[in-house]
C-alpha cells in the first residue's frame, strides 16, 4: 500500500477510471504532452508535474485542486 497518497485527494486508479470514461488514455495525455506514460501516471500518485495536472484536469472538467486538495492547499494560504 502506498502511504503517500494522500486520502483526500481523488484514488489513481479513480482518475485513469473517469479518464477513461471521458475517452482518453494515460498514454494519450503522455503523447499530447510529449513526456512519458510513466510521468503522466506518477503524478497521480506525487506532484511530478502542474502541467500534467492541468492536462488531466481539464479533460475531466475540473480544476486541479479538486482531484488533489492537498496539493494545492498550501498555496490557497495567503503568505
């Protein structure tokens, strides 16, 4: 069991799931973006990559904050 993914942040294999229900791929967000499938699913596990986040994000239709809360909320903190 990996111990890194935060609980409140969406299960990776939730994310591949509505991806693949929208019609893309890990593999398709990889081309696109020009990095490997492998980048494409370690950021679902560990911010490897906002741009990464932003693909997936916006093929679902959401902002990226409410895939992976935790991520996304230290900067929502004012300095």
């Amino acid at each position: 069991m990996n111990t890194n993914i935060n609980t409140q942040d969406w299960h990776p294999a939730d994310v591949k799931c509505q991806l693949e229900k929208v019609g893309f791929s890990l593999f398709d967000i990889a081309r696109e973006l020009n990095v490997t499938r492998g980048a494409v699913s370690n950021s679902l596990k560990t911010r490897v990559s906002k741009r990464i986040e932003l693909s997936i994000s916006e093929k679902l239709k959401l902002q990226p904050d409410e895939i992976w809360p935790s991520r996304y909320a230290e900067e929502a903190i004012p300095a």
